[in-house]
C-alpha cells in the first residue's frame, strides 16, 4: 500500500505543474498578443483591438496584422512547439539529455534537402513542396542512421555517434551547394539556413499546423510510453511496452515535426536542446505534463526570439536563429559545465 504522504506529495505536484502549464499558455497568448503591437510600423493595443474589429480589407493596418504580423507569430508558435516536440522525444529515445534533431543527423538531412529544392531543383519544386521535400529527405537519414545503429533495437549511443558523421557530410553538401550557387538563390538559402520567419504566410501557418496535428498530437498522446521507456528496456518490456515499435514510431514522428519546421522557418537547433530542458527544470521528468510543457515553451523562445530580432533594430531584421541563438548558447554552457563536460 502506497503511503498516504506519498500520494499527497505526488498531488500537490501534479497541481503545481498543471498551474505551471497554464501560466506558460496564459504567458505566450499575452506575448503574442502584444507582439502584433511590436515592428517598425507602431501601432498601440487599442489599434490592434480596433482592426480586430474592422472588416475594411483596404487598411493598412489592417493589412499589417492579418497579412504580415498574425502569420508570422502564429508560424513562431507552430514551428517552435514541432521543434521543442522533436527534441524532447530524440532526448528520451536516445536516453542522453543534450540529443537534438541537429545533433543526431535529422534535421541536417531535411535541410539540406529543402536547400536542394531552393538551389539545384528551384525550377521544378515550389514552395508549397518544401515540407514534403524536407520530410522525405530527414526520413531517409533517419533510417539510414538508425539501420547503421541497430542492434537489437535502436542503440543510442551509436544514434548519437552515426547522427554526428551524418551530419557532418550533409554539412559539407550544403556547403558545396551554397559555395557554387547562383548569388540570387544562394541569398535565399542563407537567409533561411539562418532561421528566418520573414517570409511567413498564411500558406506557411496551415501548413505546419496540419503537420503539427498528424505528429505532434500523437507524441502527447504517448505520454505514458515516454514515462515506461524512461525506466530502462527491461522494465519497460516487462510492462508490455514493445520497445523496437516504440524508437521507430517515436523517431519518425520526430522528423516529421523537424522536417516541417525546417521547411518553414530552416534551422533553429537549439530549440529542440533548450526547451525540454528548461521544461524538466520546472516539472520534473513526468511526461503527461513535461511534454505539453516542452511544446509552449519552445514556442515562446521562437516567438520571443522572432519578435526581439524584427524590432531591436527596426527597419533591420535579425533572423529569429540568430537571436535564439545567442540566448541559448550561454545557456547550453552552463549545462556542459553542470554535467562535468567542460572544466
């Protein structure tokens, strides 16, 4: 029989991270509301709040919210909860905290397809097939890297080893391409290999979230898998969990969401990294709520970092990577140093 103070414990933190949870929602829908505010073009609350109301398709603010800043965020959330979503589910397959869809070779493999698409095949695929492009090339790596790093079931160190040599040849391809490419497309590839939400549309937005929906809706659903799989495969078998179906589903579920992110925004690495972690600092390793968690909070930091690199400099536009980039690096530090990685 489960003592009586253990059950209470386990309630009162249950209550404290489903409050946490809320907060972090309640956080992003306000950030997001106020950054329509935020641009080169001012607008006040009451602007935003009037437009909402207003049906003239002619105003010009109204074409700022509805056709510019409302996808924008919206792709910022969408793209930031796939790519938090991603990182978290590599991390408990791999069982090592510091595995990202960059590190582990897919996200490589999707974006070097999608550069493929904008340089050497511009001509023959439009934008719209960039997500399947880039779904179908992480795909390919990931099995690729998972047939070199099965033994009985997906091995995570050899994952992570294989990712890491994948990754680096792929890097050396896109290097090639955006070295020998025309200027025009090279440019455009650059900006988007940056991490850049400029060029976000409606077209964008639906597309992620019907992407978001068919991969990322399952993975919360898997919550009580992630939770037997944390315990060890023995154990985790022993429970009835069937761990070779358990590291492909939960791997290409992965790509699916790295792909279309990167598809849509390119590459941001550290969100998969970053977001999980802060999420366990405030929640623990219990996945009903570390994975929802997971999901705001890399939406914030890519909404966040969006916002602050298309306002600090306004006109001027620093690419949302970039941003998240400087914010996160000092941060992946201090968890190399709390892990004895570093001296």
């Amino acid at each position: 029989m489960i003592p009586a103070s253990v059950g209470s414990d386990t309630t009162s933190r249950d209550k404290r991270a489903r409050k946490i949870v809320v907060f972090i929602c309640i956080f992003m829908l306000l950030f997001a509301f106020l950054s329509v505010t935020f641009g080169s073009y001012p607008m006040t609350v009451s602007d935003v709040v009037t437009s909402f109301s207003s049906s003239d398709d002619k105003d010009i603010l109204h074409t700022i919210i509805y056709d510019i800043r409302l996808p924008r965020i919206m792709l910022a959330i969408l793209s930031g909860m796939a790519m938090a979503l991603s990182g978290v589910t590599l991390q408990v397959l791999t069982r090592n905290s510091l595995a990202a869809p960059g590190l582990v070779g897919v996200e490589a493999g999707a974006g070097t397809t999608v550069l493929l698409a904008m340089i050497v095949w511009r001509s023959d695929l439009t934008e719209e097939f960039y997500p399947l492009a880039a779904f179908v090339g992480g795909v390919l790596v990931a099995l690729l890297i998972a047939v070199l790093s099965w033994n009985k079931g997906v091995n995570p160190l050899r994952l992570i080893l294989v990712g890491v040599g994948i990754t680096a040849i792929l890097s050396a391809v896109s290097d090639t391409m955006i070295t020998y490419g025309r200027i025009d497309q090279v440019e455009s590839a650059l900006l988007w290999l940056a991490g850049s939400l400029h060029h976000a549309g409606w077209a964008n937005v639906r597309g992620q979230l019907v992407w978001l929906t068919i991969s990322g809706i399952p993975i919360l659903l898997l919550y009580r898998h992630f939770d037997l799989y944390q315990l060890g495969e023995a154990v985790a078998g022993s429970r009835g969990l069937d761990i070779g179906r358990f590291q492909l589903v939960g791997l290409l579920l992965s790509v699916m969401l790295t792909a279309s992110a990167v598809a849509n925004v390119g590459t941001m690495s550290f969100i998969g990294l970053i977001a999980p972690h802060a999420s366990r600092l405030l929640v623990g390793d219990r996945h009903r709520f570390l994975l929802p968690l997971t999901a705001l909070v890399g939406a914030c930091i890519v909404l966040i970092g969006d916002t602050v690199g298309r306002t600090l400099f306004a006109p001027l536009q620093i690419p949302a990577g970039l941003v998240v980039a400087v914010i996160s690096a000092p941060y992946l530090l201090f968890l190399l140093s709390r892990r004895g990685h570093i001296s």
